[in-house]
C-alpha cells in the first residue's frame, strides 16, 4: 500500500483497512505520519518509532510506551497484523541413510505475542523465515526412520510436537506458533514398492548380464585352449590374423626374441667355462656344439627374412660333455693276495721275466 493512499495529516491512515484472507506475515507495511499519528483499528497495531529510540506500541486496547520522548513527532509507523493466521508448506525430510526422503505437509499457526520485535525482523513471510528451523528439528526424527516405517516416523513427529518442546517455537520473531505435521503415508508407499521394483529390475539384470558372462566364458574356452596348446608361435600367429596390420610390430617382436636367445646360448657357455664344468680340453667341441646352435636360430638362416609362422620356443641349449668314464678295473683270478689297484703298465712290468731267466 503506498504513502499516497493514506488520509490526509490527523487522520487515521488505518482506519478502515483490511487484512488479506490468507496473510503470508504479520508485518503490513511501513509509512512516515506526517505530524502526531493517533491509531485506529482492531485488525493491526501500530509500533510507532521515534528519533530518540524510543517506540510505542498502539491497539485499541491501549497504548505500551517505552522510552517515549515527551515531545517531538514519530519518525515512522510499522503496521503488524493482529488475530491469529495460518501459513502451509511442505517439507522434504531425509529417511535413514538419506535413502530416500518423506513428503510433509506442514500447517502452522502464528500470532504476534511482541508487535515491536515482529516489526524490527520485520516479519513479512513466515513459511519462508520458519521453514528451515521446522526442517532442521524435524530431520533428526524421520532420519531414524526406513521408508516402510513412514507410519512409525509420522508417529514420532506427532509425539515430539506434543511433547511441550515447541513452546518457544517462532518466539524469536515475536511469534506464538502452533505446529502441525503430516507425512504424506501415500507418496511414501509408493516411493517403497518403486524401490523395491528397481531392486528387483536391477537384479534380473545382473544375473543376465553374469548368465551371458558364463556363456561367452563356455564358447571361447575350445577356442583359448586350441590357442594354448599351439604355443607362443600359435599365438603370434592368431594375433597378426585377429589384425595383420600389426605385422611389423608381431614380426619385430619375433626377431627381437629370436636376438635374445642367441645371445642367451653364448652367456651360457661363458657360465659354462666359467664354472668350471667344461675341461679346457672339451672346449673346442662345446664351442662347435654352440656355434651351430647359434646359427640354427640366426638371420643367415632365413635368407628371405622370418617364415609368416616363425617358431619362437627354441630347442634348449645343448648338454655340456662330461670327462670320459674310466674303463673298469679287471682284477685276475690268480692275482696275489698284496696285489693292489694300479695302472695296467704296473701290473704288466710285474709279470714281465725276470732278468736271470726265472719266470
């Protein structure tokens, strides 16, 4: 309501006003009285402020001063509804674990119990100003709560409300509130057996998802094992037909490898010699053994370049030669009884005549 719809100086500016049916807040409006201002009217009050601080609270019952200069004009005029009012809204409260959420509807009735303190938080919107306080109580509740204890959660709300806990509610804005809350038991419902159809949607799903898993597992199991059983060049091969545009790559990889083994058998006879195992006699053959090792795996050998199957598991390195076995030692049948194990020349210098002719 604007400044230019009020009376003239003198007169009651509220004087046959009316309050909307439905009153979001207590707070009406604001104006500046131009002179003395003598209220009037039962559907409001007037909390008039004056320079000094001081305030007046006026009704049709009275007037309440605090602080009241004894002279000098108001500098402005809050007009706060009186009687009793109802605002609603809804409120989305958290189930346990914050699963889900409880649709409530929330009615609460308010009057002004402190006209100057509803005019300083200028009070304009109640729903919007108690809503989160009403939320915030509220949650620690239904979060104790599944959403198949809707009815138990409602329950619960409704003994707390009636507790004697919410005296002070909405005091904070000079306001004397009753609250009432309601789950929505329906939307609740509803909400549960949704659940419990995605859950049981979601879990035919997984057990198709794992039955082809196992089918695809079964199918290529006679393939993996053909692969398997036809060895490193086998899988070389299936890899350069799955893509044969990875044939330089495969093919590097097979001439790389074919590198490694050859130079693996020459560390080999080097740990050979080096151990001890090979006589410095024997090295020559084992050096020959070796060397035509090598060349069965070498370049020279595939003059046209790797064959499109090339064998990549090589025959193992060759067995090193031991020292010959000593023939066995025959001992005669008509050997003396001091006759002892000794070379063969030994023995036959024995049984050679005796220089005078004896045998």
């Amino acid at each position: 309501m604007s400044q230019q719809g009020w009376a003239p100086r003198g007169a009651a500016p509220n004087a046959g006003f009316v309050l909307p049916a439905h009153l979001p807040g207590p707070f009406v409006s604001e104006f500046s009285p131009q002179g003395s201002y003598q209220h009037r009217g039962a559907q409001v009050a007037s909390v008039i402020f004056y320079k000094n601080g001081g305030y007046t609270i006026a009704t049709v019952r009275g007037k309440q001063n605090v602080n009241k200069p004894l002279f000098g004009a108001p500098t402005s005029v809050c007009l706060i509804a009186r009687g009793q009012h109802q605002v609603s809204f809804q409120l989305d409260l958290p189930s346990l674990g914050d699963r889900a959420t409880f649709r409530a509807e929330a009615d609460v009735n308010w009057e002004v119990q402190d006209f100057h303190l509803a005019a300083e938080k200028r009070v304009v919107d109640v729903a919007r100003m108690l809503a989160p306080s009403l939320q915030a109580r509220l949650r620690a509740i239904t979060r104790r709560h599944n959403l198949d204890s809707a009815q138990i959660a409602d329950e619960a709300i409704q003994q707390e409300l009636a507790g004697g806990h919410w005296a002070d509610f909405g005091a904070e804005l000079g306001l004397r509130t009753e609250v009432f809350v309601r789950i929505d038991l329906g939307q609740a419902a509803a909400q549960y057996q949704a659940q419990l159809v995605a859950v049981e949607k979601g879990s035919h799903v997984q057990q198709a998802i794992d039955a082809a898993g196992v089918a695809r597992v079964e199918a290529n199991m006679d393939a993996a094992r053909s692969l398997i059983a036809a060895g490193e060049a086998g899988q070389y091969a299936h890899m350069l037909a799955s893509d044969p545009s990875r044939a330089a790559e495969i093919l590097g990889a097979l001439q790389s490898q074919a590198r490694e083994q050859r130079q693996g058998a020459l560390d080999y006879l080097s740990k050979l010699i080096s151990e001890g195992v090979v006589q410095r006699h024997q090295i020559e053959d084992q050096v020959q053994l070796l060397i035509d090792y090598s060349r069965s795996v070498a370049g020279n050998a595939f003059p046209n370049g790797l064959p499109n199957a090339a064998p990549t598991a090589l025959p193992a390195p060759p067995v090193p030669l031991l020292p010959p076995t000593p023939p066995p030692v025959v001992i005669p049948q008509d050997a003396p009884a001091d006759w002892t194990l000794r070379p063969a020349e030994e023995h036959e210098e024995d049984q050679s005549p005796a220089p005078d002719g004896r045998g």
